[in-house]
C-alpha cells in the first residue's frame, strides 16, 4: 500500500476495531499493554501496525503465543471481501 493509503487506513474504522479486539485479548489473558497504532514504511510499501508496549513480564514462549492468538484473530475478524493487506504487529518488552 502507498503512504497515502496507510494514512487513511491508520484512522479507519477497520484499525480502530483491530486495536479495539487486541485490547480485549489483552484483558482476557491478564496482559498489561499499551497499544499504539503507526505506519511502517518500507521499500516495499508501507504498513498500518499496531505497536504493543508489554507492561506484565512474559517469557519467549507466552510472547510467540500472543502474537499467534492475535494475528490469527485478526485475520478471523478480516472482511472476506475486502482485498488482503498485510497485518503487521509489533511488540515491546
């Protein structure tokens, strides 16, 4: 996607769900985040991301199992008619 499209997408109601369902994950596992959603950009384009601030200690093995529940809740929640887009989510310790 260009910047342009990752600037609209950024305050979409779409992005504002997305963050809105990792927060709920979040509280359903006892997980203390902050939640920011920005743009990535890249040669290859840019991405809307949404950036976890990971306030409750967690292992290796518990941060791999967030990202898989979240991406795979993401794509679950996805429009099946809207075109595919890369989900990209980052996490800091």
């Amino acid at each position: 996607m260009t910047f342009e499209e990752a600037q609209k997408a950024l305050n979409s109601d779409e992005q504002k769900q997305a963050v809105a369902l990792m927060k709920e994950i979040d509280m359903q596992l006892g997980i203390e985040a902050e939640l920011t959603s920005g743009i990535y950009e890249s040669p290859d384009g840019a991405n809307v991301v949404i950036i976890h601030d990971i306030k409750t200690p967690v292992d290796s093995d518990t941060l791999r199992y967030l990202a898989a529940i979240k991406g795979r809740m993401l794509l679950d929640e996805s429009p099946h008619s809207s075109p595919p887009r890369k989900a990209a989510t980052s996490y800091v310790l």
